[in-house]
C-alpha cells in the first residue's frame, strides 16, 4: 500500500508522485471499442444533439403548447 502524507493544515491527504507513478505502471486500460462501436457513439451523440436543439427551438415557437405540438407532428 502506499503511503500517504497528511496535507498541511489537516484538510486532506496527498499521495507522492513516485506512488501515484507506481500505481499508474500497475494499472492499463484495455482498449474494448472498435470502430464500429465508435462510429455508433458518434452517431447518438449527433442524434442527441439534434433532439436537443429541436426541443429548445419548439419551445421557442411553441411555448407551453411544445409537447402537443409534439403529439400532433
């Protein structure tokens, strides 16, 4: 385990580069995504997005009025 020095004025601890380096050496992120889930990610953040900026834009136009306008499109 590694150690870990008390922070001036008691407000927390901090850990040593030379712990935090170690435990970055120990520990490795496998990469799990391929370019086909990526090329999906990227098109429901795109989507998202669009449904995002068409709420705000119908509420403008719409008001209170949106989720009827919404039922009815």
């Amino acid at each position: 385990m590694a150690t870990v020095a008390q922070r001036e004025g008691g407000r927390g601890r901090i850990k040593s580069l030379d712990a935090i380096l170690a435990t970055a050496e120990k520990k490795s992120l496998k990469r799990s995504l391929g370019a086909f889930q990526l090329t999906l990610l990227g098109i429901g953040a795109v989507i998202g997005t669009g449904i995002f900026v068409l709420t705000a834009t119908a509420a403008q136009k719409a008001g209170p009025g949106m989720m009827v306008s919404f039922i009815i499109a």
